[in-house]
C-alpha cells in the first residue's frame, strides 16, 4: 500500500534502510496513483533508499556533503555499473530544488527515479539501454532546509518567496562565482574560452551547498544537466548574464558560441512536455517555449553559466510550473506532462561526439582541449583520456590538442543520416597525440569501443 503522510524516523533508522527492503516497500509508492502527497526530507530519503532497494544492482546513494543545516544532499545515481566511471560514458545530472519553495523539481526527480527503476526491472529497451549507456547523477533537492521552511507554510498559504533561500537566506542561484565578468574580459584579450580560472578564496564566498555542488562538478566529468526551478513555464538556456546594459528598460540577448546547440537542447525538452511549446502559460509568451536567460531578465551567479564557462557541462533551466509549492492534488497531472520530456532530454548527451586519446604509448591523456572550428568554446579530456563534445547534425572539423604535443585534426560528419563508416589511424612520432578515430552516424554505439565515435 502507499504511504500519504509524513513520518519523523530517526537518522539511526534512516541508515537501516538499505537493510530491510520490506519496510522500504511500505514506505514509499512506485505508482503514478499513488503520486498524491509531497516528501518532507525523511519522506524524499526513504524514497531514495527505496529505490536502491528496489534496484540495488543499478543504483548508488552518495552525498556531496552538507546543507547549513546539516541535512544531506543526497544524490542518486542510475547506470549499469554504479561508481565507477567507465570510459566513454557520459556523466549525466538532474538538479532540483535549487529553490527551496520551487517543489516540484524535487518530486519529479524523486518519480523519475522511481521510473527508471520500475522500467528498468520490467525490462523497458529504451530505459535498459539508456541505463546502460549512460551514467545518470539525480540531486533532487540542493535546498532541503529552504523547502523544509517553505513545507511548513505548506501549498496553501506558502508566498512567493518563503523558503526560496537557503537557512541564512541566501538565494543559492546567485550565489556562484561570477565568471561571465571574465569571460568578456577574456573576449577581447584572446583569453582562454573554457574551464574559467575561480577567485581567490571563492570557497569562502559560496554557501554551503553551492560549494558542495561546485565540487561534484569537478569530481565528475558532467557533459549535460538540467536544473529545474518553478515559477513560470519555459526552457531557458545560457547565458543568463546579458554583457550589455539594459536598453530601454529590457535586457538584451546573450548568446553562447554554443547558442544554436542550447536551443536545440531546449526545444528538446519543450516540445516533449505537454504544454510547454505551445508558449502561453503562466500569463507569459515564449516562442516554442524556450527563451535565452538574458533575454527574459539578466541575472549574476547562476548555476548555468557557471557550468558552462568553468566546466565540460551544458546546462538549462526548466521552469516547470506557475505554481512554485503546486497541491499534492496536481502532482499526477505535472508527471505526465515531464515523464517524457526528462526522459528525452536525458538522452541528448548522445548527440554529438566522444573519443578517446592517447599518446604513442596508448596512455590516456587528460585535459586534452578538444576544439571545434566554427565554435569558440572547447571541451577537455577526462582523467581516462575519453571526451565528450555535444554537436548538432553537420560537418565538423575537430582538433585535438594537449601540452608537449602536436595538435590532430580531423573533419568528422554528425547524423542524423547514417554516414559511411570511415577508419582513420593516425601513424605517430613522438609528441603527437595519438587518436584513433572510426565514425559512425545513425545507429546504436557501443560505449565499450575504445576508439573515437560518433553518434546520433
């Protein structure tokens, strides 16, 4: 049966979880019927552990450290071998909650999890092969002490900003290190256009849970994210920072080098949601439902610019409700809307490109940059050697380059039409980075292949 109230347990017993599936099956419903009530923070743990339980093969709960208050922020990860990057998968995160009084982020993370494991155990091809392929990282609450305060305020009477920070009411979205300032300095120096050099003494400028989650993003190699907030209905992508003053009173447009990629990325998502491209809602017009952040209003210390300019991380905003605290009532109706737009989403980080590279002695080289000519922006190397580089259909020309060796090139075709198979070896001397490359556009890739591919 479903639990529909909340339960205060004990941390002890929070920790036995794991150990006692049946109790864990009590406490937490997989059903869309039973999706009618919202989970204060032992709820959304119970939940979390329940899955493991449920799919303790394909799952791992870990925390990236502490709220001020010193809750978890737990994180659950979905792939086939969990905790352990395997070279040439890419590394894939949901964020939720980021507001503390924007909920349901946090509930369709929590179904969403629940999804992928119910899917998974009954064999679902397109969710095994996505589970497979893919190492999935699921945040769903950054802010569990500002949803606690919004909680207790409850949907009814919660205000619009009541719990949007964290407990020192900090709003943890503005909250980052401020690297667009430096990207436009860079702009007219010819300064580096990638993994942005932090401020002195930034860990002492940032909350705890936003350095919490600036350090999960250098641990793991992030290639796409999405952070879901609520307040309006639109997919919003970077930058959010507009380089320019306002202009009669309204900000202007600040594209990425990546700008047609993120819309791409956002129309994905709009167009897979119920309602979100139609481009009415919430008394706002967007066009197919997606805008650019700097566009709609211009903001500093966002997590999305920040994830660009100082990772390998492609990241948009899903505002997904007019409503920030909707009733519990609403809760089945918001899951079918995202069920298959957070699906689909999460099967972009196929797109694009990946490969592997080596020196003459095929020892995997780190930190290697990967540049695309057309798109002022580069993407790095791995810790095993493997990159990721997201790219719309068309011919590319790829180079590869690292420290103390010389730059390859190569001119590599992106679906979605099958292309021809193409092997390329790349004899090598010393100090040229060694790349073996075959393309492929159009079907299945293998993540095992240690050798660069393409994919659609």
């Amino acid at each position: 049966f479903c639990l529909l109230f909340s339960l205060d347990c004990s941390s002890s017993f929070l920790h036995l979880l794991p150990l006692q599936p049946l109790i864990a099956q009590v406490l937490t419903c997989f059903s869309v019927s039973c999706f009618t009530f919202h989970h204060r923070y032992e709820d959304m743990v119970r939940a979390l552990f329940t899955v493991q339980n449920e799919c303790p093969y394909i799952t791992r709960i870990y925390s990236i450290g502490r709220s001020v208050e010193g809750r978890h922020l737990y994180v659950l990860e979905i792939s086939d071998n969990p905790g352990i990057h395997e070279a040439l998968e890419p590394e894939f995160k949901y964020v939720g909650n980021m507001h503390g009084n924007e909920v349901l982020g946090r509930e369709l993370l929590i179904k969403l999890s629940q999804f992928l494991c119910e899917e998974y155990r009954a064999r679902n091809p397109r969710i095994v092969r996505l589970i497979h392929d893919t190492r999935i990282h699921i945040l769903p609450s950054m802010n569990p002490d500002g949803y606690e305060v919004a909680a207790r305020q409850g949907p009814e009477f919660n205000g619009y900003l009541v719990g949007r920070g964290n407990a020192r009411e900090i709003d943890l979205n503005r909250n980052f290190p401020d690297l667009n300032a430096y990207m436009y300095y860079y702009e007219k120096t010819n300064g580096p256009n990638h993994h942005l050099p932090l401020p002195d003494n930034w860990e002492h400028q940032v909350e705890p849970e936003t350095l919490a989650v600036i350090k999960w993003m250098q641990n793991y190699n992030f290639v796409l994210s999405a952070n879901l907030h609520g307040g309006a209905v639109v997919a919003n992508y970077p930058f959010d920072k507009s380089k320019d003053p306002r202009i009669r009173g309204r900000t202007t447009y600040a594209a990425t080098p990546d700008d047609k990629l993120f819309k791409e990325l956002a129309r994905t998502y709009s167009y897979a949601h119920s309602w979100m491209h139609h481009g009415w809602n919430c008394g706002d017009f967007f066009t197919e439902g997606i805008t650019n952040g700097a566009s709609w209003y211009s903001l500093s210390k966002g997590m999305q610019d920040f994830n660009y300019l100082h990772t390998n991380c492609f990241e948009i905003t899903l505002e997904l409700s007019c409503d920030k605290f909707p009733p519990a009532s609403a809760l089945r109706k918001e899951w079918l809307a995202n069920r298959e737009a957070l699906v689909s989403y999460l099967e972009q980080v196929h797109h694009g490109i990946k490969g592997m590279v080596y020196d003459e002695n095929n020892n995997p080289i780190s930190n290697a940059e990967i540049s695309v000519v057309g798109i002022n922006h580069d993407v790095t190397s791995g810790v095993d050697g493997d990159y990721f580089r997201l790219l719309l259909s068309g011919t590319h020309t790829v180079t590869a380059s690292a420290y103390g060796y010389l730059p390859f090139t190569s001119t590599i075709t992106v679906g979605p039409a099958e292309a021809i198979q193409v092997g390329m070896i790349q004899s090598v001397s010393h100090n040229y980075i060694h790349k073996r490359s075959f393309v492929f556009g159009g079907h299945t890739c293998n993540p095992f292949l240690l050798n660069s591919l393409i994919f659609t």
